[in-house]
C-alpha cells in the first residue's frame, strides 16, 4: 500500500453549518475524516492539521510556506494530498507546481458543499485524491487537482462556478484524466510544464481588469506603490482602449514591467491589432503577451521570477523563454 500523507489546510471541506452564523470553520474535520473506512482500504494515509482558514485568507506567502512544508514532508511519504478551499484553490495549486522539485504526485482538493449539506463532495473528493496521489503514472505529472471525479493541472483549472459541484474545469482543454470506480484513468498528457525553483517569492505584482471604460487609475497606483510588474487582462486578444497608452509608457518608462493577458476564458493573447492601444502596438512598446495564461497565474508566476532573479531585465527574458 502506497504512503500518502494529507496535509488539511481549511476551506468548505472542513466546515459545517451553524443556525446563527452561517457556514464556518469546524475543528474535527481530522476526526471526521477517520469515519470514512474507504479511505484506509485505498492508501496507508497520515493527516497533518496544517491550517484551518477559509480560502480568501490565503496570501502568496501562505502558499509559499505550504509549498515549502509539501517539499519538506514528500521524502518520507509517495504522495501528498492538499484540502484546501474552492475560492483559491487554483493559485495555491499553481504557486506550487512551479516551485515544486518533487516527481511524485502532489494531489489539491476541496469541497463545494459543507459538512451539513446534502450529498457531501469533500470525502469522495479526498478519497479520489488519495486513490490519484497513491497511482504510479500520477508521477511526474505536476500538482494536480482532483473534483468531481477530474483530473485537472494546476496550470489549466479554474473555478468556473460558484456554486455546482462540478465547479473546476480545464476550459478550453478538457481535464487530464478521471477517477472511475476500477481504476483511474489518463486521458492526455499536459504538454508542458511551468517551473520555477526559487527560495523566496516577491510578492509586489498587480493584477487589473479591464472593463470598458475603465481608466488608468489602477495603473498609476501600481506605479506609486512601485509595483515590480502589473498584470493586464485586457480585451479578447490582448487589446486596451487608446486613452491608457500613456499612463502604460508610465509604468514601462518607470521600470515597471507590463504583461497582457486576456480576460477572456480561453485563448491565447497575440500581437494582431496595431491600432493605439492593440496587441501588437502594446508589444511594440514594451508590454509582454501572456500565450494563454490567465492573469492571476501570470502574476504568480512573476512573483516566483522576482523572488528568484530579482531584476526586470532577467525576469523578462526567463518569461520569454518559455511563453509559447
Ligand atoms: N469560501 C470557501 C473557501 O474557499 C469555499 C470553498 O472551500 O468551497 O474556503
């Protein structure tokens, strides 16, 4: 039997409902977990009460420490399972995925309905994970996210609903495999994967949204808190009204590296429109285009390339080097 350790962290999983104040925390989710003799018939399974916080709480430190914990327990065990809460599920997974040496299965999941709810996800979800975390070809794989009987990246899941069980999807590229009742099962591989091995993250990095019509306060915030990088996800291919290009000559001319990405779901961001303002007139200028990846990742990501090289210049070039 494979040894898999899982380390609790908070979220939905390990929450009930109380009359007077809503969904909250509960302190015997360790416990609770024990009532489950499935999970013992699949993985000789140890848990490690890391955390217990609801999943907006966590900072990219947060995730950096639980990274750093993972690397540090992994030796001793052939996989680790991560509960965590829905909302930032995906960052966490993706903070960890780059910075990650391991070549065994590191495995999030999570819950979308609480312990007082009807037809409970968390233990099926658990049990998938450990069933996942504790499978041969998981290895090498990456960190993994397993919902709704999914096999997901991290690089490629989001949470795409707030509610449904079946809330985290690869959008555009369909999960990495399932977990069927006999046997779990790969459907593709994940082409490639991100990886920065760094000791320290820098956590000064923007993320903005473009909405139509928003102006470059955001911007020039970012400037003032000498922001080392600020994330755009701008329009469809990468696009931004005309009116903002100033306050972006702003940033670059401050130093400040500029990324585009998209605000749409799928897709990749490209250097097509040479209107004041487009794509390609962005790049032209200094911004860089972000392939397809989604701008909270995108800003993750930079947080591990200042953490590790520290100057613009370098970061810029390792970015490149790897944007497809
Ligand atoms: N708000 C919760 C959290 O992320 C949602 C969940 O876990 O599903 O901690």
């Amino acid at each position: 039997m494979k040894k898999i350790l899982i380390i609790l962290t908070g979220g939905t999983i390990a929450m009930k409902a109380s009359p007077s104040l809503g969904v909250v925390p509960t302190s015997d989710f360790a416990q609770f977990l024990k009532s489950f003799p499935q999970l013992e018939r699949v993985a000789d399974v140890e848990v490690m009460d890391y955390s217990n916080i609801p999943s907006p709480y966590m900072t990219p430190d947060l995730m950096f420490d639980l990274a750093k914990t993972i690397d540090l327990k992994i030796v001793d065990y052939d996989g680790v399972v991560i509960t965590h809460g829905t909302d930032t599920l995906e960052e966490t997974a993706f903070l960890c995925d780059l910075v990650l040496t391991t070549r065994k299965p590191v495995v999030f999941t999570a819950a979308m309905r609480s312990g007082s709810d009807l037809g409970l996800d968390g233990p099926r979800n658990i049990i998938g994970a450990v069933r996942v975390a504790s499978f041969i070809d998981s290895r090498d794989k990456g960190v993994l996210v397993v919902m709704n009987d999914e096999i997901h990246t991290a690089r490629d899941v989001v949470k795409s609903d707030s509610g449904k069980v079946g809330a985290f999807m690869s959008l555009g590229y369909g999960p990495l495999g399932s977990v069927d009742p006999d046997r779990i099962v790969y459907h593709r591989n994940a082409l490639y994967r991100e990886c920065v091995w760094t000791d320290r993250i820098e956590t000064n990095i923007d993320l903005i949204k473009a909405t139509a019509g928003f102006d470059g306060r955001y911007i020039r915030c970012s400037i003032e808190h000498r922001a080392k990088a600020i994330v755009i996800e701008a329009f469809g291919r990468g696009n931004l009204p005309d009116y903002l290009v100033p306050d972006i000559k702003a940033a670059l001319d401050a130093g400040i590296l500029v990324f585009i990405s998209t605000r749409t779901y799928t897709g990749r961001v490209l250097p097509e429109y040479g209107y004041e303002g487009g794509g390609k007139a962005l790049e032209d200028l200094g911004a860089i285009l972000t392939s397809d990846m989604k701008g909270c990742k995108v800003r993750l990501k930079l947080m591990a390339l200042f953490g590790k090289y520290g100057d613009a210049d370098t970061v810029r070039r390792f970015f490149l080097q790897n944007r497809d």
